[in-house]
C-alpha cells in the first residue's frame, strides 16, 4: 500500500545537508590552498619539491599549478634568470602555511569520507522502507540514477523481493 502523505526523509535532509556543507568546506580550503601555492610559487618563498611535500599534491601537480598561473619555469628551455635562493627562515614561514592550510582541507575531506557512508547507508535505508528513487533525489546532492544504483547495490530486502515474485 502506498502511503498517501509524502516521506518526510528527516534524517537523509540533515545527513546530506552535512555532506554538502563539507564538501563546500574543502572547496574552500582547496582554493585557499591553491592560492597560497601559487602565491610561494611566485614570490619563490620554497622550491616546486618542497611545496609539494607540504600539499595533498605531487610535484608534478604543484608544476602544473604554476604553468597554469603563468608562473616562469624554474629550470628547463623556458626558464627565466638565474635559480632562485631560498631563505631558510621565509622557506620555514611558507612551508607552515602551506601545513596550515593542508590541514584544513584534510579535516574537510575527513568530514566528507565519514558522513557519505551515511548518507549512503540512509538512502537504503529509505530505499529497503518503500522510497524510491525520484523521490530522495530532491533530497540529497544525487540524481535519481545514482540514488538508483547506491539503493540497489547495497539493498537486499527490495532486490530478495524483487526475485522471489
């Protein structure tokens, strides 16, 4: 029997509502990151390496990050004047910043990675109670066919019922 009223779906709105906010939370802090690695790449506070090594990112990446900012080359065919010389104090400020900020974006993506598994886990959930698809996707960051494919990959009862008939 179909119920008359619709779902209230409570608990996925706030389970999505955090999955949203710290995924905003990370864009954040990724853009903030960026912008302090494209800003010590300019001022060539600490070497491309080093940079790298105090971001989520490879060296190749933090490369890529510059080249993309127009930043001159440090070595190679289309390098600009002499190598730079880093000074160990302003290397050390840079390199803590650059930490800071890391920090801020793994606490975001350690926020993401905790809550999509309940977000997943209340969508079948409400999946296994009767709701469908359609009706959780205004609901939460996902279309229908995804919701579909989470709900029915983890789902027992609704795929037992749907074999047995």
């Amino acid at each position: 029997m179909t119920p008359t009223r619709p779902r209230p779906f409570t608990r996925l709105k706030k389970l999505a509502a955090a999955l949203e906010k710290a995924e905003a939370d990370q864009a954040t802090a990724r853009d903030a990151l960026h912008d302090a690695i494209l800003k010590h790449l300019r001022a060539r506070s600490a070497p491309p390496g080093k940079i790298a090594a105090h971001t989520p990112y490879d060296r190749n990446w933090v490369g890529e990050l510059g080249r993309r900012a127009g930043i001159p080359a440090l070595r190679g065919p289309r390098a600009v004047g002499p190598p730079p010389k880093y000074e160990p104090e302003v290397q050390a400020a840079a390199l803590a910043e650059l930490d800071q900020l890391t920090a801020a974006w793994e606490k975001a993506e350690g926020t993401i990675e905790r809550t999509r598994p309940l977000v997943h886990a209340e969508i079948v959930a409400e999946y296994e109670a009767g709701a469908t698809p359609e009706e959780m996707s205004s609901h939460v960051p996902y279309d229908r066919n995804w919701i579909g494919e989470i709900a029915r990959s983890a789902s027992t009862k609704r795929h037992r019922e749907s074999r047995s008939s």
